[in-house]
C-alpha cells in the first residue's frame, strides 16, 4: 500500500460505493485467519499475488481495521480467493 493512505475504520464505518460488499470480505477475511491460523494470510496472498498487488501484510492490515484506498476489483479478488479456501 505504497503511497496510499491507511486509515483505521471500524467495519461499519466503510462508506460510499460497494461498502456493505467490503464489510463482508472483511468479515470472512477475519473468519479465514481465525480458523486457518497466522500463516493463513501468506497462502490466501499467495493465491491472489499473480492478478494483483495483495500482500499477507495488506490482508494483516485489513484483519486489524486499517483499510487503505483500493479499487473495488482488489476486494473481489480477496472474496474469490476466500471462495477457494471454503471462506
């Protein structure tokens, strides 16, 4: 997230377009990490990396409230790479 601003946000704080859409990635991404464990994030970035500029540290972030700007497509990258991991 070079570059970009990064600002805490409370999951029912998203607004603006496409923002009850992002609540619930972050919500299964949390699931995910919960039930996978630490690790869970390298692999699940692993599996979006080769389309796009999603990082374990990115998703971390994301996990802990602190979401920068981000086209809608990097959300939907992360809920299909959910969508294979059964999240």
């Amino acid at each position: 997230m070079e570059g970009k601003s990064v600002v805490p946000v409370q999951p029912g704080g998203l607004t603006g377009g496409h923002s009850e859409e992002k609540r619930e990635i972050i919500r299964r991404l949390r699931e995910y990490r919960k039930t996978g464990g630490p690790g869970s994030l390298v692999k699940l970035a692993e599996a979006i990396r080769p389309k796009g500029r999603i990082t374990d540290d990115l998703l971390r972030e994301m996990c802990q409230d602190r979401v920068g700007e981000m086209p809608i497509s990097q959300w939907r990258r992360i809920a299909r790479a959910l969508s294979l991991y059964g999240s």
